[in-house]
C-alpha cells in the first residue's frame, strides 16, 4: 500500500483535531483526484490495524501513535498536497475555529484562531513536550469565549 496514502489520511485527521465518518475522509480525498475509494479504504484499514488511528462505529481518529507518526513523516507529503487537504477540511468546519498544531520535533506550539477567513489570533509558543502535555487537554476545549477572553488580557478592552 502506497506510504502517502496513508501519511494524506494521517494528516488529514490530525488537522480535523475532532473524529470524522470514514465517508467523509473518503469524500475529502476523492474530490481531491489524487486517490480512488478503494485505495483510500484499503490504507484506512491498514492504518486501523496497525493501531495508528481509532475507529469506534463509523468515526475515524488519529491516536497517539498516529500523530508521532505524522510529525516525523508529514514532509512526505508535498506541500501543495498538505495544503488542499487542509483547504477542504476548512471549507467543512464551523465558521469560528480554534486551530491548534504542536510540532515535537521543533517543540513549539501554534494557536490560532480563525472567524471566516479571517485570522484573528496567531501565536507560536516554544515548548517543551511535557509542559504541552499538561495544558493539552485545555488548549483542546477552547471556545469562542477563550479568544475574548485573551483578547480582553493583551489588548485591556
């Protein structure tokens, strides 16, 4: 089984950050031309096998063992291909998202916060992996209220 495949699903579910129905990541890299349905089903079958994503009922996520395989590897993956999958997994969540990204290998955590297209918080933090392990579980349950909340605290309004 072709190694992109499986890297192109490993990445998208790490950039959805929630669980998806194995239509829709069937559906996202379809519409992208790049793989055919069967090809896609057989490296997620794969992937389930070798414990590097989650399947409970019809939702798909990456675990653990998926994302450190994502970290090492993503540059596998072209940059244009990275950038569409990323482009169709946007164009299918919620207008006000919280996007956050932490690199193992560089240590250094990316938050941002997007209303539309519009992104209206960028930070890049340098930390390290067992002080991202403590404020994981928080930065993963940040709401709308949290960006006026940092807002209020850089800015005083």
């Amino acid at each position: 089984m072709d190694t992109e495949q499986k890297l192109c699903i490993l990445h998208l579910l790490d950039v959805a950050k929630e669980p998806m129905d194995r239509s829709q990541v069937l559906d996202i890299l379809t519409q992208l031309n790049i793989f055919n349905p069967l090809e896609i089903d057989i490296a997620l079958g794969d992937l389930v096998k070798n414990n590097l994503i989650n399947q409970e009922d019809n939702k798909l996520f990456i675990n653990e063992e998926g994302l450190v395989v994502i970290e090492f590897f993503r540059d596998r993956i072209g940059l244009d291909l990275q950038k569409k999958i990323e482009d169709s997994i946007i164009k299918r969540l919620p207008q006000n998202k919280w996007q956050i990204h932490y690199d193992r290998t560089a240590e250094r955590l990316y938050i941002d916060y997007e209303k539309a297209d519009d992104n209206l918080l960028h930070m890049e933090i340098t930390l390290d992996q067992a002080a991202y392990q403590l404020i994981k579980n928080n930065l993963e349950n940040l709401e709308d209220k949290d960006f006026v909340n940092l807002k209020k605290f850089f800015l005083n309004v």
